[in-house]
C-alpha cells in the first residue's frame, strides 16, 4: 500500500512538473519585433511598409527619432522607442563555435536550455573542410534563430567569427581564430560567415547572387579590425598596445583575411579593435574602416567597437584629449555603435561644442537599423516571416550533434604514432587513463562556449571501448602545481595500455591571458615521463590545448609511443577520442599553426613583423616567413593509412603575361634585377583570365579508409627574404575520402594574381617574373612565369 501511495505521489509530481514545463514555455515573452499588425499605429509609418527598399525605410524611421532618441541607439544596450512601437535591442550576442551566453542578447533560461557546442575554431580549422565550416554554420545560425523566435534572444548580431591571424604561440586568444594562414582565415571567414547569414556556399564555390532576398537568418561580425593578436602579457595590454606593423605585412598577412570576409562572404558586421596600429586607434581611423573597408572592398554592414573600446582612446591611448573628442573620432571614422555607454554619455556634449554633427550620428543609425530590418526585426510577427518556422526542435538536432562529432574526428591531428601503437585492439582488457584534462567534459569545449547539448568526458566514452577503465587525475588541475605521481604510476601498472590527458585549460590561454611559456604546465612533464617509464607499453599523450607546446620531451621519448592533438573538441570530444584510440576513425587532421621550441619566448610578443631580419637574429612569424626550428610544422598530421600524389600533365608549365601589359617594374636584390608587375596594372579582367588548374592525383596506398585534406603550396625559386617572399605559402586545400586502394583525382583552379603575387614593402602586390613551384607533401611542379 505504501509502495503504491509513493507511486502515486510520484507520478503526480511528474504530471505537475511537465504541466509546469508546458506552462513556462507557452508563457514565455514573444520574440522582440516591429511592425506589428495588431497595433493600428504602425500603418502609418512607412518604415513598416516591407514594399518599399531598406533604404527608404531606414530614412523613415531615423527621421521620426528625436536627438536623444537617436543617440540612445549607438550603443550596445538599445533601449526601446515605445512610441514608434521599437522595442529594445541587445547588438552584443557570442556564437564562436555554438550560440553561447557570453554578451548580453542570449538567455538559456527557458524551454531551449542547451545549444550545440561544436569543438573550438582551431581544431575546426585543422579539418582543412570549408564545407563543414560552411555547415557549422549552418547549424549555428539555425539554432539561433530559433532561440529567437523561443523569446530568448534579444539580438540576432552575434559577434563571430574571429579571423585574425594566430601570430603568435602565446597569444590566449589564438585558439579561437582559424590558425596563422590568411588564406585559411580567409576561407573559413567566408564559409562561416555565409552558413551562419543564411547565404548559398556551393562546396567551396562561393556564389554571386544572395537568396532570401538579403534577409539574414543571423547576422556574423568579424573580428577583431585588425593587427589584433595581444591581450595581455608580461604588462603589455590590448588597450593600450600600439602595434607597428609594416605595410608589406598589412597587404598579405593582417588584412586578407577581413577582405575575404566582406567581399565573398558577405558578412554584415565588423569590430573594430583595442588596439592602436601605427599610432592609431582602429576605432578612430578613417582609413580603416571607411576608406578601405567600406570605399575599397565594398562592405554594406555595421561596425562596433569591441566593449569599452571607446573610452580606451582617452584612457588608456590618450590619443583624444577630451571624452567628446573620442566621439568625434569614432563617428567620423566610420563606426557605429559602441559596446558600452561611452556614446549614451558623450555624444550630446560633443554636438553641443560642435565637434560632431548630427547627420554623423544619422549615418551610423542607417547602418545599423538597415541590419536589424535584414535580420527581419521590423516586418511583423516573425513567426509569419521568413524562418519564423525554425522552432526548439531545430536546437540540439541529432543532424547538428553528428556534425559536431564529425568535426572533432576529422580535426583531431595524430603527431606520432611510433610502431603503429593505434589504434589499440578491439579486445583490450585494461586502459588506464591520467590526467587533469581526463575526467573533465568542460575543459572539453574551449571558451566563449555555450551550454553544450550534451557531453561526455574522455574516461567515461571510454568505458564503451575496453572492459576496464581506470582512472587517476595525476594533478588536481592543468596547472599541476603538485603531481601524485606515485599513485598514478601504480593506477599505470595496472592497465594494458595508458592514455594520458594533459594539456591546458582556460586557466592558462583565453581573453585578456596569455601565456608566458610553452611548455606544459607546472609537473606536467615529469607526471607524463613518470608513468610512461611504469608502462607495460608505450603510452598514448593527448593534448588538450588551443596554442602549441613544446613537447619535444614526448616527440623523442620511446616510451611515449603516440601523441593525439585534440585541441578543444567540443561536447563531442570524448567520444571522437574514443573512436580515433580504437580504430573506429582514423585521423586525418593538419596542424593550423606552426609548434614552436619553448626557446621563441625570446621573440617578443611585441614584435608584430611577420619577415625575419637577419642582422637582429629575428627569426620571423609563422611556416610562412619563420627559419628557426620546429617542434612540428603547419600542416604536419599523420594518418592510420599511407597516402601517394602526383601533378597530372595537364598542369599548365608557364604563364606569359608579357602579352598582358608592357609595364612590368624592377626591382632591385643583392644579386639580381627583378621584372614584376602589379596586380592592379594587370587588371581583374586579365586576372580573371589568367585563371588556371592543376589536378593532383592522391591515392590510398594503405589498408584502411581514411578522410584528410590535400593542402597545395607554392615555394618561389629564388630564396627567402629577398624582398620579403615567403618561403612558402598555402594556395589550396581540399578534403578527401579514399577507400583502402582507392585513387581520386582533385583539381586546384589558381589565379595567379591571388596566388603567385607577393606584397613588396610599399603593400601593392606584385608578380614576379621566374619560376615558382607547386607542392603537395614530397611532390613538386614547376611554373615559369614570363613577364
């Protein structure tokens, strides 16, 4: 009787909370909108009216707002304007790999709780796939739209990606930027930016024309605009840094990658950032953001400043005298809403002394409201517009969790694999695993993250795989500060096979903390090198980082047969671990960045050049420009299978633009005299004509199927550094799956204008004439360039 009175009890308790559940949800706000039909007001204005053009809506609306009303609207925070039926606007949301809470215009307090955490840019990145970065998204954009038609989203502006270049190995932020190749940065900029807006990206074919009529299912930002890379190391700070940077560097290092983003991706806003480069804010320059992002490459957006980056160009630059100077600076440099208050507090006082005018203000609200009625804000009821049908059930879908798994598979980069130690058998008894980064799903998903959907931690996925999983921490944390090394050691003897889970954590690398090292932290190394000594066999080390270590200790130690790179891999991460450990997946993965010897942290961090100098011993930045050595270099990635290519003949052997223009330059070496010509002489239509394909063949040679990315260089025959040429650089990549024995074909269309040319130290780019040669992996192809 008691048993079933209990029963009872439970299943009204049960029927009560999802009652409850059904009730929360049904009651919860609408979504904020314009516009609305029910209001007989709003058939007056016609910046309602969905017939006539943004443009003429905007003017409407901009012109009914009254001074105060306007100025209110330049910031983050947008109040409402009830009398125009305006409701409040939040311009700061955070979705880098997953809508997350981070900003202000996201809640999870409601009926969608969670939303799909895909792993951490970098080890995005590392799947060389702009298709699936095209995907992610996607899905993100998707699941925040849904999140806003739920009424949990107050601002549809989600400030990602992140696309400067990772410059620097100690840069705390690096991990969330695609890595240190511009033309990566620039791919992903435009597959992100593209899935993410609701746009069409055809497998890497970016298309002219938009659909949706230009309406965005969200709206991307990129940043941060530009030299950015420095938060916070040894006293030097982003807000008041001052980054010199060359314009040979700006042509073809810092700024690609932000062009890309406008001019194919289409994004509708970008950050201008903390920092000043040459001696000028990048909020306050009218160069930057109106002459060359808006006058050259055609951008048709908004730009925000990153948070409080208003109030540093007083505070901290002391490049304006007064708060209102900084206004002026901002407005006429072409931004238009500060993430902050500094414009709610100043902006009246600086038209009161005439130092901004009103038409300035007039200007910014046009970009900004044209991108609130993109988005669809102001045409009614969203659930009666254009993806007013994405709904909770659009959020979580198995279709997003399998492609966030898909993603940390295919990311996740093999750096050794000594005597083909994996994958371990099907049938293993005992695996132990240690480590800090073990038994810990949230240091699992990098920062800026969301609540994820779901997710499992290394130790426990693995519990699916061998019989006996055993578990030691090894360290409290990554910091390690104290290792029980003895009692690892003996969780070790135990097992048939060890896996080690080190790394960092958001304790050593994220905003505002950069590392000052690159090594493992605190008695890392010595917990790693303890147990592998102990082991029946040689171990397995799994790296969970975003910013390179210098593990050259595990590289030459016997003992430590395998290493995994795992980056961040997000709520999918165990299990893809899992998988890869076991031979269900095999890795594919490329290295993003260069890994460098914990011997660069001479290099200052301060140091923005990108080109070596040899008279200073300045080893330059990145596989693209840096001689010194390294632990394992961009692109490097191992796979369970062998893999074979060749150049097909069909390969054009020289392009003549002698025939093109007769004004080909020299430029003078210490050794010779070079002939090249601008890319600007030869013009886009010739360029357009210079276009041409190489086909590479690329066979599975091994005995297992394997997806990887085929990356296609090009190296110029003359030495490095003479006119700052790079000694190679990244001019394709495409993702491949073969069967064991299988053979592909895959063609690469080059133009030469993009591809061939080099930036000279004035920031034109140029082609020389002579030879350059194509590489994939071992392989080469020559190219003759005649001017």
């Amino acid at each position: 009787m008691e048993l079933h009175f209990h029963g009872v009890i439970s299943t009204l308790l049960t029927i009560f909370l999802l009652l409850l559940r059904r009730h929360t949800a049904d009651s919860a706000p609408p979504p904020p909108f314009s516009c609305d039909a029910a209001n007989p007001q709003t058939r007056t204005f016609r910046f309602c009216e969905t017939t006539l053009s943004i443009h003429q809506r905007v003017q409407d609306l901009v012109s009914r707002l009254t001074l105060d009303e306007k100025i209110s609207q330049l910031v983050s925070s947008a109040p409402a304007v009830p009398r125009l039926g305006v409701p409040a606007y939040e311009w700061w949301s955070e979705a880098l790999h997953g809508v997350s809470g981070y900003g202000h215009g996201v809640s999870f307090n409601g009926r969608i709780s969670g939303a799909t955490s895909f792993p951490q840019v970098i080890l995005s990145a590392s799947t060389f796939d702009s298709n699936l970065w095209y995907r992610i998204g996607q899905a993100i954009g998707k699941e925040a739209r849904a999140m806003y038609n739920e009424g949990q989203v107050k601002g549809m502006t989600f400030w990602a990606p992140n696309v400067n270049i990772f410059r620097d190995p100690r840069w705390g932020r690096g991990h969330e930027t695609p890595g240190e190749d511009p033309l990566v940065a620039g791919k992903y900029a435009v597959a992100f930016v593209r899935g993410i807006q609701g746009d069409i990206y055809n497998y890497g074919k970016v298309e002219g024309r938009q659909i949706n009529n230009g309406h965005l299912q969200a709206s991307a930002c990129c940043k941060h605009f530009t030299a950015y890379d420095l938060d916070s190391w040894k006293g030097v700070s982003r807000f008041g840094f001052n980054a010199k940077v060359t314009k040979q560097d700006l042509a073809d290092t810092y700024q690609p990658p932000f062009k890309s983003c406008i001019q194919e991706g289409r994004a509708s806003g970008i950050m201008c950032a903390y920092n000043r480069v040459n001696g000028v804010p990048n909020c306050a320059d009218y160069d930057l953001l109106t002459k060359t992002a808006r006058g050259e490459w055609g951008f048709h957006g908004y730009i925000t400043s990153d948070c409080d980056a208003v109030s540093i160009i007083r505070d901290n630059h002391k490049y304006a005298r007064l708060p209102e100077d900084a206004v002026a600076d901002v407005l006429k440099a072409g931004m238009d809403v500060n993430c902050g208050t500094y414009l709610k507090n100043y902006t009246k006082s600086a038209i009161q002394q005439k130092k901004v005018r009103e038409s300035d203000i007039d200007r910014a609200l046009h970009n900004l409201f044209s991108v609130r009625m993109r988005l669809g804000l102001f045409n009614g009821n969203p659930n009666k517009n254009i993806f007013g049908q994405i709904g909770p059930n659009q959020v979580c879908t198995q279709q997003h969790q399998q492609l966030a798994l898909e993603t940390a598979r295919n990311g996740i980069v093999l750096l050794k694999n000594s005597a083909n130690l994996l994958p371990f058998p099907k049938k293993t008894a005992t695996v132990a695993v240690i480590g800090p980064n073990a038994n810990n799903a949230h240091a699992l998903l990098g920062n800026y993250e969301g609540p994820p959907c779901k997710s499992v931690e290394v130790f426990k996925a693995l519990q699916g795989y061998a019989s006996n999983v055993l578990y030691h921490n090894g360290c409290k944390d990554v910091g390690c500060t104290f290792a029980d090394i003895g009692s690892a050691v003996g969780t070790a003897k135990k097992a048939d096979y060890v896996v080690l889970v080190m790394g960092l954590d958001q304790s050593q690398e994220r905003e505002d903390h950069d590392r000052v090292d690159l090594v493992l932290p605190g008695q890392q190394e010595g917990l790693i090198r303890a147990v592998a000594a102990a082991s029946k066999k040689p171990v397995v080390l799994v790296l969970v980082c975003g910013g390179p270590v210098d593990v050259s200790f595990a590289k030459d130690d016997p003992k430590i047969g395998s290493i995994l790179w795992a980056g961040y891999p997000g709520e999918a991460g165990g299990v893809a671990l899992s998988e890869i450990l076991f031979g269900e997946h095999n890795p594919g993965g490329k290295l993003p960045v260069t890994w460098y010897p914990k011997d660069f942290i001479r290099v200052p961090m301060t140091d923005m050049r990108m080109r070596p100098d040899p008279s200073s011993r300045y080893p330059g930045r990145t596989y693209r420009f840096y001689n010194g050595p390294k632990v394992f270099e961009f692109g490097y990635g191992l796979s369970y299978t062998k893999y074979s290519y060749e150049f097909m003949p069909s390969t054009p052997n020289t392009i003549h633009l002698n025939q093109l223009t007769p004004n080909s330059r020299q430029a003078t070496d210490e050794t010779s005299i070079i002939r090249s010509l601008s890319v600007s002489e030869i013009g886009t239509h010739n360029c357009e004509k210079l276009k041409f394909s190489t086909h590479v063949g690329v066979e599975n040679t091994g005995n297992m199927t394997g997806k990887h990315p085929v990356l296609l260089f090009v190296r110029h025959e003359r030495p490095n550094n003479i006119n700052g040429r790079p000694t190679k650089e990244l001019v394709g990549f495409e993702s491949v799956s073969l069967d064991a024995r299988e053979r592909a074909e895959i063609e690469f269309v080059l133009d030469p204008c993009e591809n061939l040319s080099t930036a000279n130290e004035d920031g034109v780019m140029v082609i020389e004439e002579g030879y350059r040669y194509l590489l994939v992996d071992d392989k080469e192809y020559p190219i003759n360039v005649v001017l």
